[in-house]
C-alpha cells in the first residue's frame, strides 16, 4: 500500500467536493476526465479505469470514498436513487497547484453539466481518434473492453473501436426507444432487428478489437461478470452508513427483493456461460450469451420508459 499516494487520491476527491454535494455516478465521470487530462499533461493519473458498457468506472475511487468515509472527512445519503457525497469537514486538498489547474479546467467545463451529458462525453468517440449477428449483439449488448487503464499504447488502441461501439449501441437504443410501446416482447424484438442493420460497423470494430489481439466476446462477458459481481455485493455501501444487506433486509421492498432477485439470476447466468467457455463458446452457451445481451439493452429501454 502506498500512503503517500492513496492521501493524494483522496485530496483529488476532496478538491472536487469542494463544488459541492455530488452524485457518485457524476463523481465516477469527472474524475475521469481529470485522470484523462493529466495523462494527457504528465503522463500520469491517479486511479486505474475499466471501460463498462455504461462508461468509466473505477473501484479504487469507491475505496477511497470508503475510507473517507470510515474517517469522516466525507459523508453519504441516498437521495432519488442516487448516492450523493459531501465534504463533512473543511480540511484543504493538499494537492500541486498543476494538478490543481488541471482539476479545474475540468470542473469549470463539466461540472455544470447533467449526468447524461457527462456519461454521452465519456463514452462517445473523439474527433480525431480515431462476426456473427450475435457477436454483434454482445459487443454492444455487454461492452467488449473489460480492462482500460492509461498505461500502454495497447490500451490507447484498444479503446478506438471500443468507442465506436459504445456509440453504435447508443444509436441502437435512440433508435429502438423512439418507437417502443409498453411490449416487451416487441422491444426485445426491435433491438434483434436494429442490431442486424447496424452489424456490419460492429463487426468492424469487432474485427479491429481482434486485429489488436483482443477478444471482444470473451472480454465482454468476464465485464460483465465483474459489473455484476461488484454491484450484488451485499456489503457494498449504498450511504448513510448502511450496506446493500441493509437497505435489503430493512426496506421489505417487494420492488427492491425482485430487482435484485433477477440481476442475481443473471450474474449466475454469466458466471456459468463464463466457465462454460474457453478459447471459443460452444454453440448452446454463444445462443444464450447473445440472448441475455439482447435482454441488457431491452432492460434499459424498459427502465428509461418507467
């Protein structure tokens, strides 16, 4: 464990609660943008990334809002299905004034900005940087870059096409979304369909991933796996001092026990497929593995409709 540098990953986090109380998903993104621009000035950021199908996300900034927590520097309430952090105290940032102005040209542009604008930035391509329908189908249905970090030049190529399938999937949805109904049936059936038209740009990207040595099946289903994995964590903390056990146990949500009922049944699901495949799926566990990222995107329509 390095002290010295986990006490700048929580003045980092500090110096951004300065402008306010902030949702942990808004957080997840400036920070990244932070991350980003410093590796762009000095070659070097502070936490180690993955790309998930929703964006960036990093389990070492949740540790240290853990541990910030545990010393009650910051504190964190549930509020709108959000989990929202705030300075509980005044001690400063003891950061360098580079990274200071690096943080802020970041927060001056984003801070403002709504969550889905900050989530559209960080996955969309950028100018300048440039299989089967159901390979299609589970490159965009699950994301298919399961490790990023900002350390090789591997890494940089990898996250090209990653991108540009990220932005095909969102065409996906927009495109489903305007005509859904109250159908699930449908709606599961629109996205087979808006898949197939768009397969031929996945398949491209999907080629390139391989072409740079990648396995973009293979690594989209260990990704979700570890997205599973992590947020059915029963101690994971949901603010408040309490965990995910407790707000479980407490709510007696029927909604609630349903929800996490159903992820749980599809985190087995994906372990399963997971251990079932090796250098290639077999057939059955290929069928299965591209019916559930259908279901993925066919979820969120849903979710955004109720």
């Amino acid at each position: 464990m390095d002290v010295a540098f986990d006490a700048y990953k929580a003045d980092l986090i500090r110096y951004v609660l300065r402008r306010g109380p902030m949702a942990r998903t808004k957080l997840m993104k400036l920070l990244f943008l932070i991350d980003g621009e410093m590796h762009r000035r000095f070659g070097a950021a502070a936490f180690r990334w993955k790309m998930y199908k929703y964006g960036p996300f990093s389990r070492e900034v949740l540790d240290v809002l853990d541990d910030m927590e545990i010393d009650g520097s910051v504190v964190a309430k549930v509020a709108d299905d959000a989990i929202i952090y705030e300075l509980a105290s005044t001690a400063p940032a003891e950061l360098p004034q580079d990274v200071k102005e690096t943080a802020d040209k970041i927060l001056e542009a984003w801070t403002c900005k709504s969550l889905d604008e900050l989530l559209t930035y960080n996955i969309q391509p950028r100018g300048g940087e440039g299989g089967m329908a159901g390979e299609a189908a589970v490159a965009v249905g699950l994301g298919a870059l399961a490790e990023e970090g900002y350390l090789t030049q591997r890494v940089n190529e990898l996250i090209q096409p990653y991108r540009r399938l990220q932005e095909l999937r969102w065409r996906i949805l927009q495109d489903v979304e305007e005509k859904a109904g109250e159908d699930v049936a449908e709606i599961a059936s629109n996205i087979a369909t808006a898949i197939r038209r768009y397969a031929p740009e996945i398949e491209e990207a999907v080629a390139e991933l391989r072409r740079l040595g990648a396995d973009p099946v293979k690594a989209s289903l260990e990704s979700a796996v570890e997205e599973y994995a992590e947020v059915l964590r029963l101690d994971i903390p949901v603010g408040g001092g309490k965990t995910l056990e407790d707000l479980l146990y407490e709510s007696r949500d029927e909604v609630l026990d349903k929800l996490h009922e159903i992820m749980t049944a599809l985190y087995m699901e994906y372990v399963e497929i997971n251990e079932t495949c090796g250098r290639v799926c077999p057939p059955e566990a290929a069928q299965k593995l591209e019916k559930l990222a259908t279901l993925e995107l066919a979820t969120y329509i849903i979710y955004k409709l109720l």
